[in-house]
C-alpha cells in the first residue's frame, strides 16, 4: 500500500541533509510512536536518487540493463541524483519499521476509491 502528502518548509526541514537508509522519527510528520526509513526519492526533474552515489549531485553512470535474457550484461548510461536530500528533493520514500498507536488510515484518510468510468 502507498499513501502520499504535501509537505510545508517545517516538516520538509527534517528531511535535509539525510541519507537513504536513515532512520527518522515519525513524530515529525506528526505520526508518534512510528519509525520510518528513508528508501529513495526524485529531484525536480524526476531524475532518481541512487544510493551508490555520495552527496546529491547529478552525475551520469552506467547500470546493468538485464542480469539474464536478450539483453544479458548490457550496460546504460543514465542520470541519476547522489543519495543526500536537498532542496532540488522534489520526493522522498518513506518505509514503514513500526508502527505506533493510530493506524494509517486515521493519519492519512481512508484509501482512494478508483472512479469506475462507464463503458460505452
């Protein structure tokens, strides 16, 4: 399951500087008692973060399209975003490692019901 939400500047605040693969207290996203993990994220490009790459500039490396099939031990160059958020972070992925009193769903709202479009 995923949920999302809009961050203001203060919330926002406590994710600079961090890592991927850091720890942060739910409490600052006002989830008490939940512990979070960073796992990921994008600039405002939409380029991705990688966690091979120190610090959080852009930078152009080569990845392993295909470990078996067709395309097995072929490479291609793409950009990617180092592995620190900063203020060119336009979204970050949060795990869940526990979880506390109140359930997602009170936090963050019920579940979004997908539109069922008519067939013609």
């Amino acid at each position: 399951m995923s949920k999302s939400m809009e961050l203001d500047d203060a919330k926002a605040a406590t994710f600079m500087n961090r890592k991927i693969g850091e720890q942060i207290d739910g409490a600052a996203l006002e989830m008490s008692g939940y512990k979070l993990k960073l796992t990921g994220g994008s600039d405002t490009s939409g380029f991705p973060m990688d966690r091979s790459i120190d610090g959080s500039a852009k930078r152009q490396v080569l990845k392993l399209i295909a470990v078996s099939g067709k395309k097995k031990g072929q490479h291609r160059r793409s950009t990617v975003r180092g592995n620190t958020v900063t203020v060119d972070t336009a979204q970050v992925n949060l795990s869940i490692l526990e979880y506390g009193d109140r359930s997602i769903d009170e936090i963050m709202g019920p579940p979004k019901q997908k539109e069922e479009k008519p067939k013609e």
